[in-house]
C-alpha cells in the first residue's frame, strides 16, 4: 500500500464511528460559510439519506489512482453540473471536509493525516473540473411527458421528448429530476428503448417503498409534467464489431436497459441469436411481458423465457432468474448482458462464473441507490 493511501486508511480509522457526526458538523459547517450552497441541496436533507459527504469519503478511499479512474471522474464531473456546481464551490467544500475530520479526530489527527486528506481530494476534484469544463452539451435537458401508465400500483412505464435533441446509446442511463414534486434530488434510470428519430425516451420505473424519486415518477407524474435529465452514462452497450451470440438476463424493471438493446439490435441483427430472461417475484411484476412476447413473434432471432420466484402458478420457469439461466445453455460463446437490483446481479454474475463464462463478455448495472 503506498503511503498515501495508509495515511487516508489510519485516519479514517479514527473518524470512522463518527460518522453522523462527522456528517452533521460538515453540512452545518458548509451552509453556515456558504448560505448559497444551501440551494444546490434537496429541500428535505436528513444526516443519514444526504449523499455528497458519503460520496467523497468512499470516492477519497477507493480511488488510490485517480489516473485509473479518470473517464469516470471526469464523466462525475460533467454530471455535477446538474447541480449547479461551479469550480469555486471545490474549495469550499474540500474546507468544511478537512474541518469536519480535523474536529472528530481527537489528538491523534495530525497535518499528515490532513495533508494526505487535501491532496486525494485535489486529485479527485481536478479531474471532475477539467471533465465538466470540456463538455459542450447544456447541465440538463427539460423534458416533457408524453405518455404515463401503470403497470402494477408500483411500476410505471413512461415516455417524454426532451427539448433539444439528446444524444445516447441504447443500454445507457441518466440521472432524473422531478422538479415539481422533488426538486434537487436526482436519480438514476435507464433508457427502454433504442434512440429515435422522434427524440422520444421510454423509462420503467419501479417505486421503492417510501422512495423520493421513484415514487414520484410512479404515482405522481403526469402527461404534460416536465421532468430533467442529465447527460447519459454507461458502458452496458453494444459492441458493434461482435458476432457473437447474445444472452441478456433482465429481474424487474432491469428490463429497461435490456430493451433498449433489443430494441438496436432489431433494426440491424440478421444473424445473432437473443435469448433474454426476464425474472419477477410473481406474474404480474412481468410487466412488460407482453411486449417482450410480441418482439419475439416477430423477430426469429428472439427467444424470451419468462420466470417468477413467488408464484407457484405460474406456468413459465420457476425460480430465481439466475438459476433460471443456468438450466439452459451452454452459454460459452455469448456476449452477456445482466441489469436488475443488485441482489439479482450479484447472483447472476455467481451464475455466470460457474459456468465459466469469461468475465469480460459480461456487462452489467446494478440498480443500486447509489
Ligand atoms: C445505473 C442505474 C440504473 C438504474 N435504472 C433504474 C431503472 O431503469 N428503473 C428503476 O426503477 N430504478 C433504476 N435504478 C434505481 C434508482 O436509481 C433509484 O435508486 C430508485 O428509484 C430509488 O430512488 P428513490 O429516490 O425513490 O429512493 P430513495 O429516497 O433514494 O430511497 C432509497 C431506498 O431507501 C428507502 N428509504 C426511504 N425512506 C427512508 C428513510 N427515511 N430512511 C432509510 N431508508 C429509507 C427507500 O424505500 C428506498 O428503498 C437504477 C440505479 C442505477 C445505479
Ligand atoms: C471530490 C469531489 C466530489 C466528489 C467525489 C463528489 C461525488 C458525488 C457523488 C458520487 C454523488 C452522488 C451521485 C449523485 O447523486 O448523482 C454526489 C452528490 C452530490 N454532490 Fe458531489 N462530489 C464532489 C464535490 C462536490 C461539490 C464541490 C459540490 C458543490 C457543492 C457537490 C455537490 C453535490 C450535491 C448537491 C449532491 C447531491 C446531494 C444529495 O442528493 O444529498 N459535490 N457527489
């Protein structure tokens, strides 16, 4: 371990049952200097659900080579313009950070702890920076919905056309803000379908519980409603230079991103052959499954095997999508494709090792709160 990464190991040993403390202290310390930052943060903030403190520790622990990371960091800084970040805020923010640590660190902090703090963030942020600064395209787009409709009282499937034309890969995701019922907070959600001419997004929306964002989009949103969206994400896209054989492996609404490939795929594949799973608890969470069945009538080259773990009645597969997938095969010589919670990608990507699948034919998102 070089010598930078134990510095930020040690110290953070001892902030670490500190946590909300930490939190608490660094948030207060931030808007107390710098009232104006309050605006950029979501209305309701609680210690445990706010993000950017958490974000920066685990970034600050993870990323021991900045260089490593840097498509990633300039692609989170390129997105930090949805939130209407500026350059000077880096500063303001590295400065609530060191003081929040230096607060909660007791007599054994000391200035190479704070030293090797100063300089991860540094790395961190100047990338970020020079990612945002090189980007042509606006912080968001507006967009209007379309179409809205319920699937089961917890997943929606929509549509919207954003005002410019937006540019993106079929498999690829974007963060999401509802303003009129959620403002500031932004999520993640893939795109359902394939770019069109029309500049028209679907998405498959699933509410989590008590979930902000996801339950806006479910119950609240309505034809007319504009929601935002920030610059696409993701590498879970096509190769176009591959011939191989396509397996894609979707538990609930991580069919979204799966259709969008489906939906490239069915305007150019002659030759490959599709087999996509798609796994729910019961029946009625295969909400797209009719869909699913209509492409496969028409398309020779699609094979769609449906499966349900709670739903004894069912007369498709039963069982856990991801063992589902192992009783067919052999899937050697497939590029692979998994989205879904990460619960059901872990299991997958379980699935697909033991099988020997090489691990890089497999491209996967897990739809974890990030
Ligand atoms: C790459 C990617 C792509 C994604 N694509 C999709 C997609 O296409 N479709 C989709 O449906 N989802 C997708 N997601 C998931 C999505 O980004 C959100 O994580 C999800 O919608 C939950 O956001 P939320 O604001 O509704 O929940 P949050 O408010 O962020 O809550 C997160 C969780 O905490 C729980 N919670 C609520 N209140 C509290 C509380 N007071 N204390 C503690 N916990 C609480 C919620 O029930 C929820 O389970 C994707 C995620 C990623 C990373
Ligand atoms: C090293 C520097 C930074 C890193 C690694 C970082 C990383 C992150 C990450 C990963 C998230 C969660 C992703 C998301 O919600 O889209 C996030 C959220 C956020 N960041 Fe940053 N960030 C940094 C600096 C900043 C700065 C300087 C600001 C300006 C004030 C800022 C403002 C925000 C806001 C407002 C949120 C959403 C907070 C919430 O919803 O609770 N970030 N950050």
């Amino acid at each position: 371990m070089d010598n930078l990464s134990r510095l930020l190991k040690e110290s953070w040993a001892l902030v670490e049952d500190q946590q909300e403390e930490v939190a608490g202290y660094f948030y207060a310390r931030l808007f107390l200097s710098n009232p104006e930052l309050r605006d950029l943060f979501p209305v309701q903030m609680n210690v445990q659900r706010a993000r950017l403190l958490k974000a920066i520790v685990r970034s600050i622990q993870t990323i021991d080579s900045p260089e490593q990371f840097d498509d990633y960091l300039r692609s989170l800084g390129r997105d930090h313009r949805k939130f209407l970040v500026e350059p000077r805020h880096y500063d303001l923010v590295r400065d609530a950070l060191l003081e929040a640590l230096r607060e909660h660190g007791g007599e054994r902090w000391s200035l190479a702890y704070e030293q090797a703090w100063r300089d991860a963030y540094d790395m961190i942020a100047a990338r970020m920076q020079a990612g945002a600064a090189d980007d042509p395209n606006p912080p968001f787009w507006e967009a209007v919905v379309l179409t809205h409709e319920r699937r089961t009282p917890d997943i929606a499937v929509f549509t919207c056309r954003p005002e410019y034309p937006f540019t993106y890969r079929a498999g690829q995701y974007v963060s999401v803000e509802v303003p009129r019922y959620q403002p500031r907070l932004w999520r993640t959600y893939s795109i359902a379908n394939a770019p069109t001419e029309e500049n028209v997004l679907e998405f498959h929306v699933r509410a989590h519980g008590a979930g902000w964002v996801s339950g806006a989009l479910v119950r609240r949103i309505q034809p007319g409603d504009v929601i935002r969206i920030a610059a696409p994400m993701g590498s879970m896209t096509l190769d176009p230079t591959s011939t191989r054989d396509v397996v894609c492996v979707a538990g609930g609404t991580g069919l979204a991103p799966i259709k969008a490939i489906i939906g490239e795929l069915a305007r150019y594949n002659r030759t490959r052959w599709v087999h996509v799973f798609f796994g729910a608890r019961t029946r009625d969470e295969l909400y797209d499954l009719e869909a699913l069945n209509a492409l496969a009538a028409q398309y020779p080259w699609l094979t769609v095997v449906p499966a349900c773990s709670e739903d004894p009645d069912f007369a498709g597969e039963q069982g856990l999508v991801s063992d589902v997938v192992a009783r067919y095969g052999p899937w050697h010589e497939h590029d692979f494709f998994v989205a879904g919670s990460s619960a059901m990608v872990k299991a997958t990507l379980r699935t697909l090792s033991e099988l020997q699948v090489p691990s890089i034919r497999v491209k996967y998102d897990a739809f974890t709160d990030s």
